[in-house]
C-alpha cells in the first residue's frame, strides 16, 4: 500500500477481491483508491458525499515510488487442483487430486514468475505416476492500456499438463454492463515422469477464442458466452451464467461443439484460512482463488481450455463497480 497526494494504491495479495480493502477506507477518513494487479493500476474507485461508488480511468503509479512498491513479498501457496468424473460403471467415483506448493514472485511492469512443487495425493483418473515433480512454470506480465483495456500474456509450462504460449485481451469498463474479450493460445502437451524424465509434444494446438458478458446488475450476475476454437481443435460455443457473491462465484454453463455437447458447473472461491505465517520478506498462505469447473461429460474433449494464473475475463469481473456495491454498507 502506498499514498500519493490523497489517493491510496494498494494490492492484497491475499485476497480475492480488493474491494474488502476498499471498503475499509472509509473509516480511516479516505475516500479514494486504486486497485493494481502486479503492480499496475486497475481504475480509480472514489466514494462520493452519498456514499456511491464513481470509477474512472487510473492514473499510473508514479515512476519515483516504484522502487519502494516492488519490494513484494515472495509467496509460497498451497493449491488443491482436483479433477473427478462420476458415473462411470467400472469407476464410480474418480479423481485425481494434487496439492501444490507454489512460489509467486512479483518483478517490475507487471511481470510475475510462478513456479513450485507439486506433490500427487490421489490419482485413480488416469495413469499418471503418483510422483512429486515441478508444479506449472511461467513467467507472464499482466498491463493496463487506456480506456479501460487490459492484456495478459504468459509463456512457459502451464496446468492440464500444457505449455506453450498464451495472449488474453479484455476491454472490461467497470461502469458497463457488457465486457469482451479474445484469447489466444499455441500449446503442446509435457509431462513430467518418475526421476525427473521430462517428455513433451510438438506445438500443434492452436486455440483463438472471443469472449463477451452481460452485467444483469441487479442480481450482480452475469451471462457469458465463449466461441471459437477450444483445444484439440474442438470448435463451438460455451454459455454460462455466472452468479458473484460477496465470498465467491456460482455458475452454470452448457457448451456444444464439433466434440459433442455436455453441461457443467462453475465455482471460485477462496481458500482458508489466507495467510498461515510471515516476515517481512517472506509469507506462507493459501490460494487467494480455487477455480473448478465440472464437466458432465468427460474424457471428449469438449470445450476444454487450460489456465495459466487467471483467466483475464473472470479476474477482471470481480472490479466491477456492481460487485463492489456490495460491500458499501459494511
């Protein structure tokens, strides 16, 4: 967190959503904040005399404070991944859960790099080797353009097993009901076996997909729609209707594609208890977000994406200026 003149930018890393940071601002006597992901400013959020929410256009962190806001503290997360199918004759109930212990280190202009370990703790989904290995590695860089328009790219060893190369591009007005974007990937698959064998595929999936979403912003809800080509060259439409709650987000969605079709549930949530232990350099927390998706039908290859840290389109839904309402009168 830091002042300049009367506004304050800050960044939580802890958090899912900064607006709990925002609504706290008021009883310390300020009015006025800027959010920032990796450092680099979302939109200006200012409470006026009535108490309601004004966004505009954030101004850039200045360059001579810089120096002193990057000096991050570097995160080890503990992350779940699980995956699980149901119905199966042979296999009832099948999962594979994992547990990752991720290292986030935050370097200048919006860059970050993620790296870890991961250690398998169930795996009857797949043939996979119960072996602890490198959780996914990559370096991306998140940046803020003007009117409201975000890009984040990424490069390297990704979740689902992918890496490769990935562009995300979202025009998302904090003040507007409808928000669009496109994302771009080129990825091959890579494994990591017993005794640090690594094995990978060429890069032979392209994926280009454009995004947009309505705000129903009485109900702080959201209609999104996903189309183009999915991995493994699958080509469709995803629906989804998606409900923001103060503490997490609920959805449905059903998609058709050359693969088939099939429908499923959305969840993102936070995971507790947050931050566990820390110094000044160093903190020991658990994931800010867990994001599952249930597919009705698995093993088809229907829509299916991969994610590097977010996806640009959901992150950026959570700085709405619906979403924050919710918390002006706490």
């Amino acid at each position: 967190m830091a002042k300049v003149d009367s506004v304050i930018y800050f960044e939580n890393r802890t958090l899912r959503s900064q607006v709990v940071n925002f609504s706290k601002l008021k009883d310390i006597g300020l009015n006025e904040a800027i959010p920032m992901i990796y450092g680099i400013p979302v939109a200006n959020y200012r409470l006026d005399t009535f108490g309601n929410i004004k966004v505009t256009e954030a101004s850039k962190f200045p360059m001579n404070r810089r120096n002193k806001f990057w000096k991050y503290k570097i995160d080890f997360v503990l992350t779940p991944q699980f995956k699980a199918s149901f119905g199966n004759p042979e296999k009832p109930v099948a999962n594979k859960t994992n547990l990752l212990l991720n290292t986030n280190i935050v370097l200048p202009f919006g860059f970050s790099l993620h790296t870890g370990i991961t250690f398998p703790l169930i795996n009857n989904f797949n043939s996979q080797p119960l072996n602890s290995r490198p959780a996914p590695t990559f370096i991306s860089q998140f940046v803020g353009l003007k009117k409201f328009q975000y890009v984040s790219w990424s490069a390297g060893l990704f979740y689902r097993d992918r890496y490769g190369i990935d562009f995300q591009y979202q025009k998302a007005n904090p003040n507007a009901k409808i928000s669009y974007g496109i994302a771009i990937n080129y990825s091959g698959v890579y494994y990591w076996y017993p005794k640090g064998n690594f094995r990978y595929t060429n890069l032979t999936d392209f994926s280009a997909l454009v995004n947009a979403s309505w705000r129903w912003e009485q109900y702080n809800s959201q209609m999104r729609i996903t189309a183009g080509s999915f991995l493994y060259g699958d080509m469709g439409a995803k629906m989804e209707f998606v409900r923001q709650f103060k503490k997490a987000d609920i959805g449905f969605f059903g998609i058709t594609s050359t693969n088939g079709s099939t429908i499923g549930l959305h969840l993102a949530f936070a995971i507790a208890p947050g931050s566990i232990a820390q110094n000044k350099y160093l903190r020991v927390r658990t994931t800010e977000e867990f994001v599952y998706d249930y597919y009705y039908s698995n093993g088809f290859y229907i829509g299916e994406r991969f994610r590097t840290n977010f996806q640009l389109d959901e992150r950026l839904s959570l700085y709405h200026k619906s979403y924050w309402r919710q918390y002006q009168n706490n």
